[in-house]
C-alpha cells in the first residue's frame, strides 16, 4: 500500500514559480513510475512530468518541458516538481501519483494522454496551483 500527500501550491504571478512536494509512505519500490497530473476544470487529466523511482529517465510533457523539473528525494521519500516560468494555462489541480512500471515506459509519457492516468493506481488527493495573468 503506497499513501501520497501533495503540499506545496498556491497562488502565483505568471512568471513566477513554485515548487510542488509529494510525501509518499508505504512500499515505494525501486520499480515505481513517479508521475505529476494536472487537471483543469472541463478538462482530462494530463501527465506532466514522471520519474523512475530507481532513478533515470524523466518525462516531460511538451507544454512544461524547459520551465518544470521533477525530482526525488529517496531519503525523504518524496517527490518534488519545481515548476518556473508559470504561465495561466497552468492553472489546474495537481497530483501525484504512482505505479509499477518498466522504466520504458514511465518515461515514454505514453501514458500522459488519453485516459492513461488509469495506469496508476496510487494517488495523492491534490494541490492546487492558481497562475493569474
């Protein structure tokens, strides 16, 4: 059983930045695939960034990638995504979530879209991130 609490946003200026945390607990095996979504009201929920547990690739999603970088922190078990340059559109509920996945394709992102946030069986119950122009 994996337990996952998000901390972190907020209310923020386009341009600025903040920075996401993920405390996870439980089994967090060496073969979990880390992932940050988001989801806008009216909107699916799309895979932003993932990390393999046992460390490695990293996805990014092409609407983040450059301005968002996912980290680990396995001493403290937690999950980071530090999140500059925001913009509106990044306003949205994010979550952290986690799964056991072949490295492949935690960082394929083939995941990301389309409904593939059911791949994950573990998540966090959000934090909201406001970005106001």
């Amino acid at each position: 059983q994996v337990q996952l609490v998000e901390s972190g946003g907020g209310s923020v200026q386009a341009g600025g930045s903040l920075r996401l945390s993920c405390a996870a607990s439980g089994n967090i095996y060496s073969d979990y695939c880390m992932g940050w979504f988001r989801q806008a009201p009216g909107k699916e929920r799309e895979g932003v960034a993932s990390i393999y547990a046992a460390g490695g690739h990293t996805y990014y999603a092409a609407s983040v990638n450059g301005r968002f970088l996912i980290s680990q922190d396995n001493a403290k078990n937690t999950l980071y995504l530090q999140m500059n340059s925001l913009k509106s559109e990044d306003t949205a509920m994010y979550y952290c979530a986690a799964e056991i996945q072949h490295e492949n394709d935690c960082a394929s992102g083939s995941w990301a879209y389309g409904g593939g946030a059911g791949d994950f069986g573990y998540w966090g119950q959000g934090t909201q991130v406001t970005v106001s122009s």
